[in-house]
C-alpha cells in the first residue's frame, strides 16, 4: 500500500506548532485517495507529549502514526502502551533511529511492544537480519542504502526521504534492482548528511518545488 509521511521526526516537524501539524495532516489526507495511507508522525520526548500529538494526529484523520523512541528512555513499554492507548484502533508504527534519539528500540523489545511495526531507520544490515529472522514485527526500512537488500528479504516495506525525490528508484531498489539502488546514491547522501535542505534542493531540481527551511 502507497503511504505518505506527514511531520516526519527527521524532516521539520519540531519546527511546527501542534495546530500546524494538525492542519497539515488533515490536508494531506484531503488531498489524497483513500487507497493512500497517510502516517503522521508523533514521537516526542515524553509520554505525554507523544500522547498529545497522537491523539490530535488521530482526529485529523491519520491512517497510522509513527512514534519515535525517547532520547535517553529505557521505560520504553510506558511509553508505546501510552501511545497505543490513545491511538485506539489507529495502528501506532515504533521508529529506531539512534542517531537522532539514542539509544532507540532494541531487537529483543521489538515483540514486546504494542506496536503493528517497526521503521529502522540505522541503514545497518546486521540490524536488519536480525529484526527480519528473530522477531515476527512487520519492519519498514527508512534508509535507502539498504533497499535492495530489505525488499527480497522480506522487509514489509519503505518509509524514506529519498521517496520524495526519486520515487520510482525506490521502488524498483526495494524490489531488488541494484541497479536502481546504486543509482539512489545521490539522493541517499543528500537526505543522509543534509536533511532536511538537501532533500529541498533536490525536489526542487525535479518537482520545481521551493527550497527554503523552517530549520536553520
């Protein structure tokens, strides 16, 4: 299924107010066919703030949320059953991404979380293994330099920056096409080591979009 990822912990999100990011999922899920998923992101450094944007992210008629681990947490149950119970029936996807807030779900934990998945964004192929062998959580990857693998291997699919710039790359990468991955290279640098103003130059070049940032 097609998904787009509104207030992505990664992009500009923390520079929106709460109103703001409300508005700009009920927006995008206007806009968008039914047959697209529109995941809102709502991971925050406390429970209840993570509980808030979730429940505001809910009501503006989000199909799934995506809730980044807690810098510094290790009550990371508290804070996905906190999450999952203002969710209701709204599936709430975990996202490991250490690099932005360490140190991130561990594997082990992975199945005991009320969580319907997991986005890995760490691009770390071990991790990878092991998330797709030794637990049953459907894995999204967020990390282009690893699609070619994921895809074949069973991964449940793709949540990427790099989706908005070269979107048919992506797809044909995580169908297994090294050729589509190696020509990803540009864009999985520019989003990796420039985000989220790297990614802005490039939709610009493509889409003619604009290219100034909330985020200096």
């Amino acid at each position: 299924m097609e998904h787009v990822l509104v207030a992505g912990s990664t992009g500009e999100a923390a520079a929106l107010t709460e109103g703001e990011r409300s508005r700009l999922t009920m927006a995008v899920r206007d806009a968008l066919p039914d047959d697209v998923a529109v995941l809102a992101g709502t991971g925050a450094p406390s429970s209840y703030q993570a509980m808030r944007l979730t429940s505001q992210a809910v009501d503006a008629g989000a199909d799934a949320v995506l809730a980044l681990s807690p810098k510094g947490s290790h009550e990371l149950r508290t804070y996905f059953t906190a999450v999952a119970h203002v969710a209701g029936d709204t599936p709430v996807l975990g996202y490991h991404f250490p690099a932005m807030s360490a140190p991130g779900i561990p594997v082990g934990m992975l199945q005991e979380l009320p969580i319907a998945g997991c986005k890995d964004s760490t691009g770390d192929p071990t991790r990878l293994l092991q998330e797709l062998t030794e637990t049953e959580v459907p894995i999204f990857v967020g990390s282009t330099a690893v699609l070619a693998m994921a895809g074949p291997m069973g991964a449940a699919g793709a949540i990427l920056q790099a989706g908005n710039v070269a979107p048919e790359l992506c797809v044909r990468a995580f169908g297994g096409d090294t050729g589509a991955q190696l020509a990803l290279a540009e864009a999985h640098l520019a989003t990796k080591d420039r985000a989220p103003n790297g990614t802005k130059e490039l939709m610009a070049a493509r889409w003619g979009t604009a290219t100034h940032s909330r985020i200096r």
